[in-house]
C-alpha cells in the first residue's frame, strides 16, 4: 500500500494563511480533498496523511472532518498548544479521533532557535507518549540542535524529521547540516519526511542531480526503514507537479536502494503513524 506521508489542505483566507506571500500566488486558492484525490489516484497512491498547516485547534478539527467524509485520508497530523498549562486536558480530548496520529508546531517560524527545548513546550512533549501520538519536527538547519537536544530527552517518543530540515539546497550548503542530521538520526525512534525539496532548490531551474547529495546523507543516516516518501502537495507546486516530486524520488530509490521501494513508499509510513488497522481497512 503506498501512502503519501505528508500533504496539506486549506480553504484558502489571506489572514489565516498569511505565510503564504506574493512569491506563492499559486497557493492563495482552496486545496480540498477532490483534487488531492486525482493527484493519488493518477500516482498509485492509495492514501495520505494530511498535515496542520495553521496554529490552531480549528485546524486540527478542519483536518478531522475531512478524514471523516474520505478513506483517502488515513491520518491526520493536527495542532494543540503543547506549552498550554491544559495540554493534557487537550490531549485527552483529542484522543478520541481514531485519524488523529499525532502533532506538529511549526517551530521554523519561532523566533528563537531553541524554541523546541523551553520547558513549557517540553512538559507538552512529555505527555503525548501516553496517548500514543506521534511529533513531527518542522525546523531549520539552524534550529536542528534544539531538536536534537528535544530527541535526546525523550528517547521513547517517536519523532520525525519534515523536509529533511529543509537543507538549503539552492545555496548547497550541505556540510554543517549533513553532521546534524547524522547525529539526530542517531536516535532510533527519529524518522525522516523525503518531502519538501523542490521548494528548497530554485523553484524555477532546478535539476534532479541538485538533490542527490542531501538524499544520499539521509538515506545514510536514517537508513531506508526510518524514511518515507512525502508530496508536500500543494506546497510542491510552487517548484513541481506532485507526478514530478514522486518521480524525482522513485528515480533515486530505484538507482539506488531499489528493494526499500515498498518502505519508502508506505511501510514505513503505516509504522511510523500506527496505520495499520486503517491500512487494513483501505485493503478490504
């Protein structure tokens, strides 16, 4: 079964989605689930795991309704506070959407750098284990020692990298961000998103040997049972079709590490997310 591990869906609102700027006009419209269909059927996907794409709890509960109405949804990626003195009352409630698998902030925004790492946000942290949720780490390169710190205090919690930590492959810097994923990754419970390259790269001229030397580091690091394939739809259209961003990735799988096409593609995801009751029930 093959699952996108990561795509987005908004009803488009400029305040709400103010990040989406003037360089990213194709975005400023509404993404729902009768496109995204399309995009999997016409790529041999059979299933997503829709991530938040706005800080609020509405989203969390937008995202959910749209899981209810689809089984091409199989999870759901939401937001709460996690520095909230209420986490755990939030957590709790949030604990009875069987789609709901786990949680991100979008930390690449914060302004300090050690963001993940405060204490209110870590005491939120602490408490998802219980409820069997997932993280999803969304930094910079920058911000990737605070996420190791993060990883390294809560070794039983199951973590996973977005967009490689979006390395700056337009620049190709590679060698300080080669040394922090190869040292989160050193946890085994750290996964990592192949997703969100094109829009890393130069939207305009980029070519697929740009991306070969960041795939190389990570598949290094994390090894192909901690990797899975990520469209980043409809982000990715600012620099590539979602048949593009699958391609660029099946093109190296199958050059080099072609048996782990089946992991990369979905196992690891349905691990990783815990997928495999609703997996079960896609296949029937």
């Amino acid at each position: 079964m093959n699952i996108d591990s990561h795509q987005h869906f908004w009803i488009y609102d400029p305040a709400r989605h103010a990040w989406i700027d003037d360089t990213m006009t194709a975005l400023k419209r509404d993404f729902l689930t009768g496109e995204l269909a399309v995009q999997l059927q016409a790529n041999d996907f059979d299933a997503s795991i829709a991530v938040q794409a706005d800080q609020s709890e509405l989203e969390t509960l937008f995202l959910l309704e749209l899981g209810k109405n689809t089984r091409r949804i199989a999870g759901v990626v939401g937001w709460i506070d996690m520095a909230s003195s209420r986490v755990e009352e939030r957590l709790e409630f949030f604990s009875q959407f069987e789609k709901l698998r786990g949680f991100r902030h979008v930390a690449q925004a914060e302004p300090d750098d050690r963001f993940l790492m405060r204490s209110d946000f870590t005491h939120g942290i602490s408490r998802l284990r219980e409820f069997g949720f997932t993280y999803d780490i969304l930094v910079y390169p920058k911000q990737l020692p605070a996420a190791i710190d993060l990883v390294a205090k809560f070794g039983d919690q199951r973590f996973v990298v977005d967009h490689l930590a979006k390395p700056e492959i337009k620049a190709k810097s590679i060698t300080e961000w080669a040394a922090r994923m190869g040292e989160i990754a050193r946890n085994p419970n750290v996964y990592c998103k192949l997703s969100g390259l094109v829009t890393e790269a130069d939207w305009y001229h980029w070519a697929r040997s740009d991306f070969e030397p960041y795939l190389d580091v990570v598949f290094e690091a994390f090894g192909v049972d901690r990797l899975m394939f990520g469209s980043d739809w409809p982000v990715c259209l600012l620099a590539a079709s979602y048949k593009q961003v699958k391609d660029l990735l099946e093109d190296y799988v199958s050059r080099k590490a072609p048996a782990a096409k089946e992991k990369i593609f979905g196992a690891n995801a349905i691990r990783f997310y815990d997928l495999k009751a609703l997996a079960d029930g896609l296949a029937a």
